[in-house]
C-alpha cells in the first residue's frame, strides 16, 4: 500500500537538496552576491529544500526571499550534482527557469544576502573567481543553449499535512 524504506534513516545517505532560479531579463540575469563564510559571492537565487515543499513552491520561496522578486517559473533546466572540492558535502540542485513579476524593493533580504544584482552573461563569466560554485555559469549557459523542460516533468506526490 505504501511504500517503506528497508533502511534506518540515520544509515541512508543523502546529498544537500537545493533549488536554483535562472532569471533572465532584457539580456541579464538575476543574481544575489552573499557573504560565505566572510567572503562575497555570486550565485543565482537559490537555497535547500524544506520538508513538506516542492522543488517548484522552494524555488519561488527562494527567489522572493533573496531577491524581493516575484517570479512566474517557465521551465525546468536540469538537474545537477556537485561536491565541494574537499568533498565535504555533495549537493542535489534543480534548476528553474523564471520570468521576473513584481520586485518589492522594501522586502529585507535573507540573512547573509548583500544585494541582488543583474548581470550579462560576459559580466557574470568575467567573475567566475567569485562564483559560489561552477553551476552558477553552468545554469546560465544552459539556459542560453535551450536547455529547457516543460514544469510538467517535476512531479510533487507530497500528502497534505494539517
């Protein structure tokens, strides 16, 4: 009737799921430069899953809560994996591609975002030093080849919980 799993959740290993929104607007995108660890860097609006959410309703959250914008999600990118170079943590992301609604420029941005900002793409390649991981480019670039999947294909079977 329902599935089970047949391991203890404490013994199953699992990435760091995240979300990622690609928006794009007369030829620039929508990124946020955040502090890291005292250090400032660039990624597209994007942060981890919370239980009981889907991709598509974590994507918007993130997005409106580090940027201020509302977006309209158009299509799914892709997924992509990623480990910290010292292997530390491997990350889960699912990227969106998004169109910009309404900015609330009053809205305070989440902790550690600085300031969102649009940037070409030459812009954002320019700084790649400072990108907060290699999918910030790779996402863009994606996105730029095409690379684009009806929303349909992302599926949420979630149950309702009061």
């Amino acid at each position: 009737m329902f599935e089970r799993s047949a391991a203890p959740a404490d013994t199953v290993w699992r990435p760091r799921v995240t979300v990622a929104t690609v928006v794009a607007a007369e030829g620039r995108f929508l990124l946020v430069e955040e502090n890291i660890r005292g250090e400032l860097v660039l990624n597209q609006p994007a942060g981890h899953l919370e239980q009981n959410e889907s991709l598509l309703d974590a994507a918007r959250r993130e997005t409106l809560e580090e940027t201020g914008w509302t977006v309209e999600l158009t299509d799914f990118i892709g997924a992509y994996q990623w480990n910290t170079p010292d292997g530390s943590a491997e990350y889960l992301r699912f990227a969106f591609a998004a169109q910009p609604v309404l900015h609330d420029p009053q809205r305070p941005l989440d902790e550690g975002i600085v300031r969102a900002l649009w940037l070409t793409r030459a812009e954002v390649a320019a700084q790649s030093e400072r990108h907060r991981n290699p999918m910030v480019l790779g996402n863009i670039d994606d996105w730029l080849r095409g690379k684009r999947h009806p929303l349909a294909i992302v599926q949420s079977y979630l149950c309702a919980h009061p």
